[in-house]
C-alpha cells in the first residue's frame, strides 16, 4: 500500500516539473528569447527558437528522470535509521549528473546567437538544476529530506 505523504511528494514534483515545463515553453521561449535574440547567420529566429524549445525541453525531461530516480531508490531501494548515516548524498550528487548532461548538450547542441542567446544557456541550467534541487530538496522521501545540499535550510522556508 502507498503511502499518503508518498502520494503528496509525487504531487509536489508533479507541480514543480510542470511549472519548469511551462517556463521553458511559454514564458522563455516565447516573451524572453523571442524579443532578445538575433540567431547566427543562415538561421531563421523561429528555427532556432524550436532548438531551444527542444533542448530545454530535454533538460526539463532529464531533471524529472533524475528525480524519479532518486525518489526510487531513496525510498524503496535503502533502508537506513538516520539519513545521516547512510552517506547517500553522494547517489543524490551522481544523479545530479542528468540534468547536468542536459544542460550541456544543449549548450552544445544550440547554436550561438548572435545576441542574447546567454538567456538560452541560463534557462538550460534553471530548467535542469533548478528543477532537481527543488524537487529533491521539497519533496525526497523522509529518511532522506536532507540529502539535498541545504535542503534543511530551504524546508525551512517551505
């Protein structure tokens, strides 16, 4: 049987993903990078926008991997008394590396713009890390609500 605070852990991820999403698509893409970028030479603005869009869209989708991943594990594959103690922080920061790779192939895989295209490579790394973090840090399971780095401060404000 499921647990309730599991249910409200995956509804607050689903949140939390769901506003990155809309972020990358509607907000960045559409009133940020539409009115401030000028693509490189031979490029035409909406089809560098639907790079973006790609890419962003790609690191949104590593991030929510990379924080099921970690909710799966953290709450059904270790067992431990004191978060603490069981020295996973570092399986946290391995899964990190997802969204990080994300943010990087974009970077890789956009071309550079001729102006403004560093808002791209910003929402990249808002789009991944940010989503990880906050996710991981508001919502892992109890055993392991700290195992984000300053998840204790930051569930402070939540």
């Amino acid at each position: 049987m499921i647990k309730k605070y599991v249910v409200v852990h995956f509804i607050g991820i689903l949140i939390i993903s769901a506003v990155f999403y809309l972020l990358a698509n509607l907000v960045e893409k559409d009133l940020v990078l539409k009115n401030s970028v000028i693509p490189p030479p031979g490029v035409k603005l909406p089809q560098w926008l639907d790079s973006f869009k790609f890419w962003a869209n790609c690191s949104v989708t590593a991030s929510v991997l990379a924080i099921l991943l970690w909710y799966v594990i953290a709450q059904w594959g270790i067992k431990v008394n004191h978060w603490l103690a069981s020295g996973k922080r570092v399986i946290w920061g391995l899964i990190f590396i997802l969204p990080i790779a994300a943010a990087i192939l974009g970077f890789v895989f956009t071309k550079q713009a001729q102006e403004g295209g560093w808002y791209a490579y910003l929402f990249y790394i808002l789009n991944g890390l940010l989503c990880y973090y906050l996710a991981t840090a508001w919502f892992s399971p109890l055993s392991f609500k700290y195992t984000p780095l300053w998840a204790d401060k930051l569930r402070r404000l939540w």
